[in-house]
C-alpha cells in the first residue's frame, strides 16, 4: 500500500463520469450488520402516532401510513 500522498493522486486520477465502480475493486469492502434497520424500526412505529426520521437516507425505507391511530 502507497503513502497517504500517493493514495490521495491514485484516487485524484480515476475519472468519476458514469456508473464504473470498477476501480474499487479489491478496494472497498462492505459487510452487512446481522439486523434490519426496517424490522428495528417497524417494531418501535407499531404503536405509535408520529415520529422523526433524521438522517437515515431518503425516506425510502419509511412509507407514509394510510391511517393513524388517534
């Protein structure tokens, strides 16, 4: 592995147009915790009539409910 420098000029010199994640390679490595941030959470939104979603990413993992209890 390189210096931090020359690292950071490696990385400066890959193009970033487009979707080719393919420099990464060997790179990164990604590894999924063992729980579901969506079952966590609907288990502690079962019961309740609003909540503060801050930021967790888009939104997406939270769809609107149809109703709420009152």
């Amino acid at each position: 592995m390189g210096t931090f420098e020359e690292l950071v000029a490696e990385g400066a010199a890959v193009p970033l147009e487009g979707w080719d994640f393919s420099w990464f390679e060997g790179r990164a490595t990604e590894e999924r915790p063992p729980w579901g941030y969506a079952s966590l959470i609907a288990v502690r939104l079962r019961d309740v009539t609003s909540a503060l979603d801050l930021q967790t990413g888009g939104g997406e993992v939270r769809r609107p409910r149809r109703s709420c209890r009152r």
